[in-house]
C-alpha cells in the first residue's frame, strides 16, 4: 500500500514490513531489558558480598527497585505495543484488500447522462 502523496521515492508498508517493525521493536525492547538485567545482578552482587554498606548500600537497594520497576514497564509496554501490532496486521491487510475492491467499483457506480 502506498503512503501518501505523490512522486517517486515512496514508502510502501504491508504486512512484511509490519511484522518487521514489530520484530525489530522486540529486539530493542530485549536489549534494553539486558542491559537493565545486567545492572540489576551486578546491584544485587554488591549488595549481597556486603561490598556497598551504608549510605551507598541504601541507595543501591532503592536504585535496584526503581531498575526492576523500569524493566517491567519497558517489558509490559513495549510487549502490548508489540502484540498490538502484530495482531493488527491481518486486519491491515484485509482493510487494504477491502479498501482496493471499494475503489475499483466505483467506475461501475459512475453514470453520464
């Protein structure tokens, strides 16, 4: 289906390209959610080896919280946007299809006197 306008040098998105936005966005979302993992058992290590007490070992202990809450949003989130958009590729492709039939009838319904 072409984005709109007019000219060469236009985007095409379909069901290909849908499902490769999707996958792309599932390996940004795993990337992110390493990272934040690697942060959070390198805090949990420190805090367990007793390597970080006192004031810094409490704020490691909040800043490991606030970590594993991000990484649950960014999860959640980025899952529901995810799943949202592959879901809603079928019904693109049905709507394009639907959409091509209405416009090709319209010649038929056109009537000069």
């Amino acid at each position: 289906m072409d984005s709109a306008g007019s000219g060469s040098g236009q985007n095409k998105v379909g069901h290909e390209e849908m499902l490769t936005a999707a996958n792309s966005l599932d390996e940004l979302k795993h990337q992110a959610i390493n990272v934040l993992n690697k942060y959070l058992h390198l805090s949990q290590d420190l805090q367990g080896n007793q390597m970080l007490t006192g004031d810094a070992g409490a704020t490691n202990i909040v800043t490991t919280e606030e970590v594993q809450h991000a990484q649950m949003n960014i999860q959640n989130r980025w899952d529901h946007l995810i799943n949202t958009l592959r879901s809603n590729t079928h019904g693109y492709m049905n709507a394009d299809s639907q959409n091509s039939s209405h416009i090709a009838s319209v010649a038929g319904g056109l009537k000069f006197t």
